[in-house]
C-alpha cells in the first residue's frame, strides 16, 4: 500500500484548484499548472483537502497512485510557494551573469556559454559564483538547473565546475611521482 498516496493533500489559502475528471488544475499567485493523470486513479476534493485513491486493485494503479498524489501535491506547491535550486560555481575565473533573457556563463572555455532563460523561470545570480533557478514548475526548475550544471560538471581531482548547493564531490588524489 501507498504510504504517500493515503496522504491528502492540503490546499493552501489563495490556491484554486479544478478537477476535471483526470485533469487537474492550479491557479495561485505565481501562476497557473494543469497536469493530466491516468484513470487508475480518483481524484476528489473534499474542503480543503484533494484526496486520490485508486479504481481497482491492481499493480498499475497501486503504482499511479503515490505518483500522482505526489504530482499534484507540487502543483498545489508550485502555484503557492514555487521551487527553487541554487547552484555553485568553483574555479577560478569560472563566473556567471544575467544579461536581459540570457544567462552569460564564463567557464574557462574559449567562449562564453550562453544559456537562454525559458519563460515561466527566473534565473538570478547574487553574486558572480552563485545561481538560482526558481518557478512554479518542479520539473522545470529541476531540467533547467541540471542543464546549467551539465555545462562544466565538478571534475574529483580539483572540484572545479559547477555543482547543486550542499553537493558533495568525492575527490581522488592526483598523481605520485
């Protein structure tokens, strides 16, 4: 049985949510996010509450439905809150910027690397070694952020590159004389 999917999911203030047979929909302040799931799974809403439970038993729809409890539970977030990764750049001379709808990155190539800003994210730089990506949409936030990384991934010898905040990069010790 579905430990997450027995859960209901609350329904913050200021948060409209429709259900339409198996399409849900989320309206807040930063946005609007619909999502369809499959008919394995009921969707019902109840006060303030959106509760799943399954159709029948069976693999499939045990399977569907922790997912789209968990799905729904980042729309309902998403629309409210929003989601945020911070990256972290270390190397020296490795730095990044925002310029107008592009994120400038300058990663010891002989180039710059330039990382256009999808629409519905923001991407800010605090400071010249640091990025956050933030949105409504988890998956989004979440591509966009692994994409940037992808860009100069840490090396283990020196940890230069771009990681996620609080990342841990297992380091190898260089070669001996």
């Amino acid at each position: 049985m579905s430990r997450i999917g027995k859960n209901p999911v609350q329904v913050p203030s200021g948060v409209d949510v429709r259900i339409d047979g198996v399409t849900v929909t989320a309206k807040g302040k930063l946005g609007e996010l619909s999502a369809s799931f499959t008919d394995d799974v009921t969707i019902t809403r109840e006060d303030d509450a959106i509760v799943v439970a399954m159709r029948r038993d069976n693999p499939r729809a045990r399977k569907m439905w922790g997912t789209t409890r968990a799905r729904i539970a980042n729309l309902v977030t998403g629309v409210s809150q929003g989601f945020t990764r911070k990256l972290e750049i270390t190397g020296v001379g490795y730095r990044a910027q925002v310029k107008g709808k592009d994120l400038v990155l300058n990663l010891g190539y002989s180039h710059d690397v330039v990382y256009p800003i999808a629409d519905g994210l923001n991407i800010s730089c605090p400071d010249q070694t640091h990025i956050e990506v933030s949105g409504a949409d988890k998956q989004r936030v979440g591509q966009a952020a692994s994409e940037i990384r992808a860009f100069r991934p840490p090396e283990p010898y020196k940890g230069k590159g771009i990681r996620y905040e609080g990342e841990y990069i297992l380091r190898k010790e260089g070669k001996k004389k």
